[in-house]
C-alpha cells in the first residue's frame, strides 16, 4: 500500500466532505441562520481556531471530513434558528450541501477534460502494469498502444477485454507501438488472477488529444449528467433485470480506496457526484430525508412534530451507522482473511 495515494485518498475524501458542508454554512449565511459551530473533523474537539460573525471555527479529532451546526437546528422555539426558520429556507439549507458537491463534481470533471484532453476512443494504451503479472513479464510498459491482439485488430477497450477474455490459458500474440517502435510479445492470460486484477495484469485506458475550454465544458457536464443518470436508472435496471445484483456492489472505505488506485484523479469526480445524489434520495438523517419532512409544511400547511422528526432521523442515522459498519467490517474482514 503506498502511503503516499493512501494519504492523497484520505485528505480528498476529507476536502470533499467539507464542501458538502461549506454549502450548508453559505446557504445559512445567504439566508441570515445563524451557525455555531464550522468544524474540521468531529468531536471532540482540539482547538478553535478563530471565531466569526458568531460562528466558532473548530479542528477537531476524528478526521472524517467536518459539519455545521445551525443555531437551534432541531428547535423551532430558538428565533434565528435553522429550526424556527421558513421552510422554504429550510429547504435551501439542506439542498445547499448536495448541490455543491454536484457541482464541484462538474468543475472537476471540467478541469479534468481540459488538462487531459479528450479520450481517444479506437485507440487504447496501457495505464498500469501489476508487477510478477503476465504483462509484466511479457516485457509490457505504461504508455504502450496497443496494436493487436491474437490477431485482431484492437480499437477499443471492450475489444482488447474480449479478445483476452476468449483468449485465457492460451498463449496469446500481443503487438505494441512503444514510440516509434512495434513490439510482438507473447504471454497466456490468466484464468484466475488475483483479487483487483485481470487476466493480463494491466490497467488499460484510451490515450487523449486536446481540445478547447468549451469542449472540456461540454464533456464535463455530459460525464456528470450521464453518470447521475446512470444512478438513478440502477434501482429500475436492477427490477428489471436489465442489471444482475452480482454485478453491483456497494463498497466501503477499501472498495473505494481500490477504485481510487485504478482510475486515480477522475475517482473524486464520481464520488463527488455520488456525495450529492445519494444525499438527496428520501433516507431520513440525510438531506433528502429533511427535505422530505419539510414538504408537508410547504404542501399543506401542516408541519411534522419536531420531536417526530427527530426520532425519524435519529432511527435513520442509526441504520446508516449499522450499514456502514457492515460494509466496512466485510471488506476489513476480507482483508486480513482473503477468500
């Protein structure tokens, strides 16, 4: 494990949290609610490090990212409160954290485009060599183009995937252009490789030409629009058997940290956007779920008791801790008992 990509992946997790919470601490700004408290990491606490416009800024131990406390958030007899608040800023208050990391999402995915260029997609390169793999001992490098592969033509990525696919325990002829030079090796794909790699042991990607601000804007949104909506369409794809449930897989800290390794930058992207729309969806203790305890206010006229609510989320932060504690044992439990 390198520590470096370790601490990379850790400190950008945590910037991401804070933005979720930054939109919260700017809509209570936009909409004169009072805040208490701004902290980096949670309780308890090491230090305030200043204070402004009567909001504390604490640092604090445990370092999973950071949270905003809204003056009398769950009391609506506190005047200037989040609580005491019009539900329609109470709205605002709750979506300003989501939006803002769907929107950081598409900055990134902006930046990402117009720094790297845009995928050459007939064309695919190698990112990755896993060491003691096949490749590896092929002789394969990162950056090489791919040319052949048993003979065929590669111009894809899902083509190169098939043609090893087909080709497994077979010794199989790979051509490269290493530069400006043609490599032929030979190597025999694995039938089973090890856990996070495939049968060649490479990472593989397609190689990108530049392109201009507008069109990094243009794919930048495009990628984000497209992965939200691939989001939401799972749950019916998984209903109607469009999706195997043994292909989808929620993962924890590890998981994440692998996807991290294997896609590296663009990984902030994707959990970026997954932040944003997973904290809309209905659950309670999450923004969804408090928006949706705010629409029969908005709707009827008639509020959810505050001490309902507060039971409701209370019920739903204790199912997410339990589902988080699972996910993230069964993955720490894989890692010091591999299958």
């Amino acid at each position: 494990m390198n520590p470096i990509v370790l601490l990379s992946f850790i400190v950008g997790l945590i910037i991401l949290i804070i933005v979720h919470e930054f939109g919260h601490f700017l809509a209570c700004r936009l909409f004169k609610v009072e805040v208490e408290e701004f902290g980096i990491g949670f309780p308890p606490r090491i230090v305030k490090l200043f204070e402004r416009k009567g909001t504390a800024f604490t640092l604090n131990w445990i370092p999973l990212g950071g949270f905003v406390r809204p003056k009398g958030e769950n009391d609506p007899s506190i005047p200037g409160g989040l609580a005491a608040a019009n539900p329609w800023i109470r709205l605002g208050v709750m979506a300003a954290g989501p939006m803002m990391n769907l929107l950081v999402a598409v900055i990134l995915a902006i930046f990402f485009f117009y720094q790297n260029g845009s995928p050459v997609l007939d064309k695919v390169i190698i990112t990755l060599v896993e060491p003691n793999s096949p490749a590896a001992e092929a002789g394969l490098k990162p950056n090489d183009l791919f040319i052949t592969a048993a003979g065929q033509t590669v111009d894809s990525t899902d083509k190169l995937s098939s043609i090893i696919e087909q080709n497994k325990g077979q010794l199989t002829e790979i051509v490269v252009q290493r530069g400006d030079q043609t490599i032929t090796v030979s190597l025999v794909p694995r039938t089973d490789p090890p856990p996070n790699q495939g049968a060649m042991g490479i990472v593989m990607s397609n190689p990108t030409s530049p392109i201009s601000l507008g069109q990094a804007v243009n794919k930048g949104v495009t990628l984000c629009y497209d992965n939200v909506r691939a989001l939401l369409l799972l749950p019916v794809q998984l209903i109607q058997g469009q999706a195997q449930p043994k292909n989808v897989e929620v993962v924890g800290y590890v998981g994440m940290y692998n996807l991290y390794q294997q896609i590296g930058p663009p990984f902030f992207i994707f959990i970026s956007l997954s932040l944003g729309l997973i904290n809309l969806f209905p659950i309670p203790a999450l923004d969804g779920g408090r928006i949706l305890l705010t629409l029969p206010e908005i709707l009827i006229r008639k509020r959810v008791p505050p001490q309902y609510e507060t039971l409701i989320h209370l019920a739903g932060l204790a199912f997410l801790v339990l589902l988080m504690i699972y996910i993230n044992g069964r993955e720490i439990i894989g890692l010091i008992w591999p299958h």
